[in-house]
C-alpha cells in the first residue's frame, strides 16, 4: 500500500523564484492498485514520483508504503520496495554489462547480501524464461551488451528489471513517450501484463490521455501540485477522454496541453 498523506514539495523556497510543486496532496493505492496519472505540464506529477522514490525529500506530509513512513528514508535505501521505469529509455539500464548481468542485479532486488556468482546455470534458464515474455528475442542474447539494444528493446528490459522482483510500488513515468508509436504500443501491452501478472501496486504518469484511460483500474488528474480530479474504478470503465477534458476545463478553466490528447 502507498500513501500520501499532505505532501508539500517547494522548490526555491524563501526566494522570489519559489515554486509549490506538490501542495499538501493525499492520495492512497491499496495493493493492487494501478493508477494512472494525467495533468497539465508542471502539474506535479513527476514531481510525485520523485518524491515516493525518494529522490526529492518532502516539505511537509508523509510518505508511508506498506505501513512505514518512509518520509526520511534515503532513496538508496526506498529502493529495497520501489522499482521505476523512467520515461528515458538509457536510465534504467547499465550499458556497459551484458542482458544477464543487468537482470543478475535487478533480479536481487530485496535480497540478502553476500558472496555469491552474480550469473549461474539456473539463473540463465530464469533469465531466458523471463525475457521470453518481452517477445523480442532477448532470451537468445544474453551476452550482449545493453548499449547495443534499441530504445524500445530498452525500455521492455528496463520494464522487466523493475516489475520481476515484485516491488511494493511500481512508478512508470512516462515510460512510453520516447518510443516510436509500435514499440509504445508493445510496451504499452507489456506493463498491463506484468502489472497482472505480479499483481503490482503500480503508479503511472502519462501525457497519452488514450493510455490514461486503457490501462490501470483508476486515474487522477493534477494541476498545480494538486490533485483535482479522481476517477475510480467503475467510471473509468466507461470515461472517454473527450469527457476528462471538459471535466479538467470545468475544474480549472485551463485546458491540457495538445500532447495529452495524442493517440
């Protein structure tokens, strides 16, 4: 379970240029949740991941997952119950180790340290049996170097790396945008299988309102560091994107930003 509980983020504060990024947002997933996440440019919602990820230390409010406040928690150490996909397809990867020494490291995630072979017999046959799932054709190129892959090949890795360890909370942020519209689509269909699949309590940002809509069980809208629409689970079934925005022009008087609105 994830929840915010009045989280406040300003950047620049006590300064002409301060900025409220975050202002004093609750929101709660419950195990199983996948939420999307739509709003306006610099309405906040990278702003959110970074802030569950702990990358960005909170203002004010808390950050519990799973029971614990985590509000203070270092994101090295968040890590251990927060995977992420970034919207970047190099960010999540190390390009300079091979396909089975990236998943060597993602696939212990959560686990004990100690002394032991990174990359074994056994642990091919998972890797093999996991990447058969990306339909890529990556179970049949272990050795080879990340750097070597394509974006999207990329990105579905990334994807893997972050969902099979089962972490308490999925970000996706974003993780489509930088793919050409076929690999957005093939990863698209990826992260609602594996959110399925693992049952993952997940939170996704997005500009594709179409993709807002398609995947996850609710969704909410932001505008300025707030949170001013939410949509559960049996109106998501049949909102139309047409809908969400007049319901954001009626909320705000503003209206979203021409790329929320590409297919």
């Amino acid at each position: 379970m994830l929840q915010l509980a009045s989280v406040t983020k300003r950047f620049f504060p006590g300064t002409v240029n301060e900025r409220v990024a975050l202002d004093a947002i609750d929101l709660t997933l419950h195990e199983g949740d996948f939420v999307t996440v739509i709003g306006s440019n610099g309405a906040g919602k990278s702003t959110m991941l970074n802030v569950i990820s702990g990358r960005y230390p909170v203002d004010g409010g808390q950050v519990i997952i799973d029971g614990r406040n985590v509000s203070r928690t270092p994101e090295h150490q968040r890590a251990k119950w927060v995977a992420r996909v970034f919207q970047d397809p190099m960010a999540g990867t190390s390009p300079h180790l091979t396909i089975e020494e990236n998943l060597a490291i993602a696939f212990e995630r959560g686990a004990r340290r100690g002394l032991r072979m990174a990359v074994t017999g056994p642990k091919r046959a998972v890797f093999k049996e996991a990447l058969g799932t990306l339909e890529l054709g990556l179970e049949n190129r272990l050795d080879m170097r990340v750097g070597m892959l394509s974006g999207g090949q990329r990105q579905a890795l990334s994807l893997l790396m972050a969902t099979y360890a089962q972490p308490a909370i999925l970000l996706l942020d974003e993780h489509t945008a930088a793919l050409d519209p076929a690999r957005a689509a093939l990863i698209t269909r990826l992260t609602g299988e594996a959110v399925e699949r693992h049952r993952l309590t997940t939170l996704m940002v997005t500009h594709n309102m179409h993709q807002a809509i398609e995947l996850g069980n609710r969704l909410i809208m932001m505008h300025e560091g707030q949170i001013v629409l939410e949509v559960d689970e049996e109106a998501k079934k049949t909102i139309t994107a047409e809908q969400l925005t007049q319901q954001f022009a009626k909320i705000k008087g503003a209206s979203l930003s021409d790329r929320t609105l590409l297919d």
